[in-house]
C-alpha cells in the first residue's frame, strides 16, 4: 500500500511537470507570440472566447490564462467584458486535458515511447541554439506528461480502495456535494485541475472509482481551480479582482449547475453509450468535463456584458484613475508591466492636453485646475516610480524597445508638465491676433493627441500631428524676425514683443513635446515624420 502511494505521488508530479514544462517551453518557444495574438483576437466576447480555449488547450493549463488576462486587465490591455470571454473560454480549453488523457494517455501504453521523448528534449535543452531549447523543454514535457499517466495507472492497480467513495451518503444533494468538494481539495491540493482530472479519469479507468464518483471529482475539479486565480488577486487592482471574481462565479456557478443537473447528465451519458457514440469509462468522463463546461457557457456567453456591468458595481474602482493600471503584481511580467506604464502615461497625457488647451484660451487656473494639475504630477511621479522598478529584459529585443520607447515618452511628459502654467505675459499674448494662427495650429496638435490616445482619430492621424509640429516649427522661424523688425521699427512695444516671442516659443514647444509623445506612447513606429522631428525641435 505505501509503495503504491508512494508511486501514485511520483506519478502525480511527473504529470505536474510535464504540463509544467510544456506550458513554459511554449510560451518561451513562442517568445511574444502568443501574448499579441491573445490581445489582437479578443475584440468581442466571442473572440475573446474562441481566444481563451485555443490558447488555453494550446499550453494545457486555464491558470497560466487566467493569470495572463489578469495581468492583462490590470496594465489595461484588456477591457473586463474581454477578459470575462477569455475566461470563458479557458474553461472550456482547460477540458482538451481530459481527452488527451483518455484517447491516447490510457488507451495507449505510450510511456515507453514517451521516454525517448523526454531524452530527445532535454539534449534540445542543453545543446540546441537559444530559441530551440525552448521547444525541446516543450517536447520534455509532453513526453513526461504520459509517463506519469502510465505511471499513475500502475500505482491505481494496487491500490482499488484508494478513492472509494462508497461510504459517502448516496442519492441525495448533499453527498454529491461532499464528493465535489473532495474533487476542490484535490485541485487545491495538487495546484492544477487538470491534474486532478488526469487522477479522476486513471482511476475511472483503473475501476478504483465508479463513473458518477469520477463525474463528482471533476465537477469540484473544475470548481478549485479558481483557487489560483483568487490567489493572484490578492493585493492586485480591482480590475484583477473583478476578473478573479467572475472566474470564481462562472466556475462555482457551472459546477453547481451540474451537481445538481448531474442525473440529468448521467443519463445523456448512458444513453450516448447505448447508441455507441461513446465509449464507456475515461471517453465519456470526458465528454461529460467538457459537456457541463459547454452548458455554463451557453448560460454565460449571451449576457457578458451584463454580468460584466454587475460585477462592476459590485466592486466599483478605488484610488486615483490616472494611476489605476499601476500594479504591483505585474512586475514579474516586464512586458505586461511596461504595458500598464504606457496606459497610465497616455491617461497622464490625456488629462495634461486637456489643461493645456483651457491654458490656450488665457483663462487663469482657478482651485479646479491647480488641483487636476496636481492630480497629474503625482501620477506622473508614481508611474515613474513603478517604472524603475520593472526589472530589465535586454535578451528580450523587443521589450527592451518598448521600455526605451516608454522612456521616451515619459521624458517628453514631464518636460510638457512644466508648460502648463505659462507666465501672465504669455497668457496675454496667446489673446492677441497677431498669434491666432500658431494658437490654432496648437490648439489643433492638442485635440489630435487627444482623440489619438483615446484611440477615436481618424487613421493617419499621428502623421497629420508631425505635420502640425514642423508647421509650428517654421511658423515661429518666420514670425521671430518679424516682430523684432517691427519692433525697432516702433510698432510693438520692447516688452510687449518679448512677450509674444516667448508665446510662439511656448506654443512650437507644446506643439513638439505633444506629439513625441504621441510618437512613443502610441506604439508607432518611426517613419517619414523624423525629419519633421529635427524641423520641430530647433
């Protein structure tokens, strides 16, 4: 009995770290891959769905997912009713484990042959150039993946009373219960449902347990497995919580669906038997996983949005909004962590456009306006703050150019700020007709950053604003010496043209730090305006 406890353990955690290796070595394979496509197809709550399941089944764990979309929502990547149909479809995904194990892992002795796997996998690891390492480590896992299936089949052979649930209450609500909450214990035990589901499906096949027992275990299988998400929650923004809350809601809410529909379910189950379009044992325990997860989605899917506007209320947003996305828990993933930077910048900006605009039309900043300005400074503090504390990736090309390109953008943003407040002369000036062209041009620069961060321009929109800029840019170098030749011919007063070449300096600098930052905050690339950049700035 203790050997074969002993080697159900070892089986366990060969399965672990099979599925282990496999999700990390894909991801790592895939480098940035996986992460864009996740944002890119999850513009509706079905594609946000259809999302969730393929990359979910694709590295073989709804965690590892759900953790992303929560890392995802806080940096503000993703919206919450996105997030919501990607958790949907990790649900769904998580279930590929389930047929994995019973169509090749129980049927098939593939152990022996999963051996050389691992080998193969592991010589990749150690000798094969950078990227392939990652695959070989994939390779590695799939291979352990079924040796601990074999070996948890030979550990269940000795041991037939292990998960004998039989002195449970039987027929009624409250047992079925009890033994979904054994299934919960395993998952939060093992950290992985879909290792309890391989543990429930080798002793269905084994015949430790029967096929309703088994059904039991996956159902509180798939209830646990909000364990991790909540856990990632802890201490995280609210937008990660509301997206741990409604995994919790679906998953409890789909499980108890099926607890108690489970006769219902039992009976489409035999009769699908008897018409030979399952297979009895570890196929339709399968099917079954993947049948009560379809029946909440269908139940879901059609109202997210609604169930996405109640948990809002429920856990409405705290703190300061210019800074929502700043959070803590992202800083073991720097790409995810320079992303929430960049949103927390463009909200910055945003809000710092919007002062600047009412500057323009030389109104004096009443109690409103000082304490928005405030407001921006110490979210620009903040989000500096958090920004040197994202560790560095320099193997990673691409996210070493999105931090540079954040730091440039920052930098932009914090010499902008020290504009907001121009001296009385030049808020005077920005009044007077002389200047109604460039105060135009500028006035126009900053409505177009605005819309483009809020991502409401037109397309071409960034190109139309460099063009702004180089405007400006030869506008003042037209201007300057003309006003200084009127004014020693007279016609302006000494201080009076002081103060408008201070205001077209004002307004050509406004105009240039506007669009950069623009340019970096946006996530264009460089193109044809770089010169435009060189035109601006002298």
């Amino acid at each position: 009995m203790a050997g074969s406890l002993l080697t159900l353990a070892g089986g366990i955690g060969l399965f672990l770290l099979g599925m282990t290796l496999l999700g990390d070595g894909i991801k790592a394979f895939a480098g940035d891959t996986l992460r864009r496509a996740l944002l890119r197809f999850t513009g509706r709550p079905v594609s946000a769905f259809a999302s969730g399941a393929l990359i979910t089944a694709l590295v073989q764990s709804s965690s590892a997912t759900t953790v992303t979309m929560i890392g995802f929502v806080s940096a503000g990547l993703l919206t919450f009713p996105q997030a919501v149909g990607v958790v949907l479809g990790a649900s769904l995904g998580t279930t590929s484990t389930g047929w994995i194990v019973s169509l090749i892992g129980l049927k098939i002795s593939i152990g022996y042959y999963a051996l050389p796997m691992v080998g193969v996998g592991a010589f990749m690891r150690l000798l094969a150039p950078w990227r392939w390492k990652s695959f070989g480590m994939a390779l590695a896992g799939f291979g352990l993946i079924f040796v601990g299936i074999e070996t948890m089949q030979q550990a269940m052979g000795g041991l037939p009373g292990l998960l004998n649930l039989s002195g449970l209450p039987s027929g009624g609500l409250g047992g079925r219960a009890l033994a979904a909450l054994i299934g919960v214990g395993m998952t939060v035990l093992l950290q992985s449902s879909s290792a309890a589901v391989a543990t429930a499906l080798t002793a269905l096949h084994t015949g430790s347990i029967n096929f309703e027992q088994a059904a039991l275990l996956v159902i509180g299988a798939s209830i646990g497995t909000t364990v991790t998400g909540v856990l990632a929650s802890i201490g995280a923004s609210v937008p990660a919580k509301r997206t741990a809350l409604s995994l919790v809601l679906f998953n409890g809410a789909t499980g108890l669906i099926a607890v108690i529909l489970l006769p219902a379910f039992l009976w489409g189950i035999h009769w699908a038997q008897s018409n030979d379009i399952l297979e009895p044992g570890a196929t339709s325990l399968a099917a079954f996983h993947t049948s009560f997860v379809c029946l909440g989605i269908v139940l879901f899917l059609p109202s997210v949005d609604r169930f996405s506007r109640w948990i809002v209320r429920w856990l409405p947003d705290r703190g300061p909004a210019l800074t929502a996305h700043l959070d803590s828990s992202l800083l073991h993933l720097p790409a995810v962590a320079l992303e929430a930077t960049r949103q927390s910048l463009k909200e910055s900006a945003v809000e710092l456009f919007r002062t600047l605009h009412d500057a323009l039309a030389g109104r004096t900043p009443n109690a409103g306006a000082e304490s928005l300005k405030a407001q921006i400074e110490q979210a620009i503090a903040e989000t500096q703050q958090f920004f040197a504390r994202i560790p560095p990736m320099t193997e990673d090309r691409a996210v070493s150019a999105l931090r540079v390109s954040v730091l440039h953008g920052m930098d932009h943003l914090a010499r902008l700020q020290s504009y907001v407040r121009p001296p009385d002369g030049v808020r005077r000036m920005l009044l007077h007709p002389r200047l109604s062209v460039a105060v135009a041009a500028c006035r126009e620069a900053l409505r177009l950053s605005t819309l483009g961060l809020r991502s409401e321009a037109d397309r071409g929109w960034l190109a139309q604003l460099a063009r702004q800029a180089t405007q400006l840019a030869e506008l003042n170098r037209e201007q300057r010496p003309a006003l200084l030749h009127e004014t020693a011919g007279g016609e302006w007063a000494a201080a009076d043209a002081l103060d408008a070449l201070d205001a077209l300096r004002w307004l050509n600098t406004v105009t240039y730090h506007s669009w950069r930052v623009c340019h970096h905050l946006a996530g264009e690339e460089e193109d044809s305006t770089s010169g435009a950049q060189d035109a601006a700035a002298s």
